[in-house]
C-alpha cells in the first residue's frame, strides 16, 4: 500500500531483529484477545439463541456474562486489538519492504474485517441491557392496550440484537482467516508464494493455522470463563450448586474437545513447513506447546471427571502460555523464512550509511583484485574448492545482484555439504563491485 511504503525506513540488522522481537510482543496481545473474543463470542450467541428456543431467561443472563468476561470492556477492543494489529502491519511493511508480496495490503485487509467484526461485537455486548430490560417486564403488569406494542418491539429488539452478534462474529472470522493467510505465507516466503489471494486463503497450511486457532479459541475461552466466575472475580458469582456444576462441566467438555486435536495439529502443521527453516527453536517452541496442552488437558481430566475446579488456574494458564509459544514458534519461522530479504534491507542501509558519512566515493575498486585476494582460495567458477563452484549456485542469483550483494556481505549456511563461508569483510560498494564481477563471469561463461 502506497501510503505504507511512504513510512518504510531503512532498517540495519540489528533493528529489523528488533522488529521481530516486537511482532512477538504485539502478537502476544492481540492473538490471545481475538481468541477469546472469537470463542466467547459463538459461546454468548449459542446461550442467547437457547434462551428463545428453551424459553429460559437464565441462558441469556449467562449469554451476557460470558460476552462481558470475554470482552472486558468498550476501551479493550481498541488496547488490545485495533492498535496492536496496526502496529503488526507497520512492522511487517518494515520487515517485507522491497520483497514485492501484498502481505501488507492483505494485513490491512484483516485489519479493516477484525475491527469491523469487533464494532458489532461491542454493539451486540452494549445492547444486551436492553434485552434484559424486556425479560424482566412483566408482560401482565402492562395495560391491555400496550401488550401488543410490548411484543413487538420485544421481538424486533432480539432480532436485531442477534444480529449485531452475528455479523460481528462473520466478519471476525473473515479477517482472522485473511490474518492466518497472511502468517502462513510469511513464514514460508521464499519457499512457497500463492498465485493469488484465494490460494492464499485455501491453502492447506492456512487450513490448519486457522483450525490451530479456532481449537485454542475454545480451548482458551473455556478455561478463562471458569477462572473469571470461580477465582478471579468468584464475589461477584454466587452460584448455586447445581448451575455451577452444569456450568464446569459444560466448560471442561469444551476444552477437552477442543484441546484434543491441539497436538495432532500442530505436528501435522510441522510437517507441512520446509525442511530449510526448520530450526532449534522452532523445534524447542513446538515442543513447549505439545508439553503444556497435554498438561492443560491431564488437569482439565480432573476437573471433568472428579469436579476438582481447584486445577482450572493451571489449565488456563497452560493454554494461555501454549498459545504464546505457538505465537514464538510462528514469528521464528517468519525470521527464518526472511534472512535473505533481511540481508538485502541491512545492506541497503549499510550502503546509504557509508554514503552519508562520505564513504561511498572511492574511485576505482578492482573488482577482479579483490576476488583474487577474497574469494579465489576457497572458489573457482567450475571446480569445487573449499566452497562450492561458482556455475553451479550463480543461476539463482541471476538478475538479482542485491541478494547477491546481500549474501557476500553477511553470508549464511546454505549447503550443509559444504563449510559456513566467512564473512570477507568487504564496503558496500566493494561487495557490489564484487557480486557484478561474478554475474558478469557467469554470463560469459554460461554463453
């Protein structure tokens, strides 16, 4: 988006590290909280749905509860939603600047549904007092003459009132689904680009990221609203025994279900990422969120079976620390999946550094000399050396002599045949003088 590459700034190494240690942070804010508001949200509309069909005013007082716990209040949806994900998109247009992807406008696009979604859902939440008001009139304490009047502005409130729940929650999850479409294919950016938008959206791996975060949306909402009524705010909720055991049951089941498939997701979603950013920590991270559900799910075993509601704190904590690795584990994934575009970035940043302080205006630099005295002892155009031979890696950087400039300058394992090549040490213009040498051999020879 226009407007967006107009706040692009050069980014050096250091500060594009630094904006992937923010993307978690922000990530840890938001994710947790469309989570709950996801899954809190089909909750309170299936509880107000019942309270029609089973004609039971309990259903919809629960149905209000649980919006209210899950929502916290009107100024949350702008904390820790609306502003945090304007930031993710700020930062990943710093991140993927230059890269030619329409991750960003597809962000915004997620940006624009989410706070859509969260404009009915806080609608739907305010105008909830209003149905309430109807279920505590006494229709016989009313005139004859009003009755009829009475019921229909009493039906038309609850019909629109459920509307409000249902658009928020479509256009919630549409714009969770473009959110999950737009991690996917960032964690996967030089190894996978979709042909288009919906491809993107209907990819498998889309698929189960965005099943990952509807089974932790109940998971995660299940927990939180027994901690909230039992523990956290447990004054307020004087609950009869009967209800508060229909209540824990009906939770833990939830939970359970959900947390089930958390693990068989997540290995299955493992298996789908490419071998090449595979790293330690994605492994460490993926194991932290196979070890703590499976805790969350062991205690939530408890809770079900011998109503011991004393373990719920440490089922909620369990999923809620899950789902921050998860988010970890993601973010690591994106940074791996982007060392190339990140070594691009910090050279043009190095290159315009060296500009400013006066250092790009040597005159002739010797590009044959340098290789000769740089490169030539571990490389040769068509025999293996200590590295491998020129022709044989060239072609992909054929056309893209930044990458290629990027990679001289900060070079990275690639080949696990053959030794991590050393950092020559060259200026920027020196390694570009260099990368245009070796395309220029290899357009020669290749003829």
């Amino acid at each position: 988006m226009e407007f967006l590459d107009k706040l692009v700034l050069p980014q050096s190494a250091e500060h594009l590290e630094l904006l992937h240690y923010i993307s978690i942070l922000l990530q840890t804010i938001v994710i947790p909280y469309l989570i709950l508001i996801f899954g809190g949200t089909i909750l309170s509309l299936n509880y107000f749905r019942k309270s029609y069909s089973k004609r039971d005013s309990s259903y919809i007082q629960f149905a209000k509860d649980v919006l209210q716990i899950v929502s916290i209040n009107n100024l949350s949806a702008v904390a820790l939603g609306i502003l945090p994900l304007f930031t993710l998109i700020l930062v990943y247009s710093q991140i993927f600047n230059k890269t030619g992807t329409h991750y960003t406008s597809d962000l915004f696009l997620a940006f624009l549904f989410i706070t859509v979604g969260l404009l009915f859902i806080y609608t739907f939440r305010i105008t909830f007092s209003l149905d309430l008001i109807f279920k505590n009139v006494e229709e016989n304490s009313l005139p004859e003459i009003s009755k009829q009047d009475y019921n229909k502005i009493k039906s038309s409130s609850a019909k629109i009132l459920s509307r409000y729940g249902y658009f928020g929650i479509v256009f919630l999850f549409a714009g969770i689904w473009i959110l999950a479409g737009v991690l996917t294919a960032a964690s996967n950016f030089e190894f996978w680009q979709p042909n288009s938008f919906i491809s993107m959206l209907f990819s498998i791996k889309t698929i189960v990221y965005l099943l990952l975060f509807i089974c932790f949306s109940f998971a995660l909402t299940g927990s939180y609203i027994l901690f909230y009524i039992f523990f956290w705010n447990k004054e307020n909720y004087q609950l009869e025994e009967s209800y508060k055991e229909q209540l824990t049951k009906f939770n833990s089941r939830l939970i359970y279900y959900s947390s089930l498939f958390i693990p068989i997701l997540i290995l299955f979603y493992i298996y789908l990422i490419p071998k090449i950013y595979l790293s330690g920590n994605v492994f460490t991270f993926s194991f932290f969120v196979l070890v703590l559900v499976l805790a969350a799910l062991s205690l939530n075993h408890y809770i079900l079976n011998k109503f011991k509601i004393n373990y719920n704190p440490l089922v909620f904590f369990f999923l809620l620390l899950a789902v921050f690795s998860f988010v970890v584990q993601k973010e690591i994934l994106i940074k791996n999946a982007t060392e190339s575009n990140a070594l691009i970035l910090s050279a043009e940043y190095n290159k315009i550094l060296a500009e400013l302080k006066g250092s790009g205006t040597e005159v002739a630099i010797n590009a044959a000399e340098i290789y000769q005295v740089k490169c030539a002892a571990c490389h040769q155009f068509d025999k293996k050396l200590v590295g491998p031979a020129h022709l044989d890696v060239l072609p992909k950087y054929d056309g893209k002599i930044n990458q290629l400039v990027a990679f001289i300058r900060n070079p990275v394992k690639v080949d696990p045949a053959y030794p991590p090549m050393p950092n020559p040490g060259l200026k920027p213009n020196e390694a570009e003088a260099v990368a245009q040498f070796l395309l220029d051999e290899y357009q020669k020879l290749k003829k």
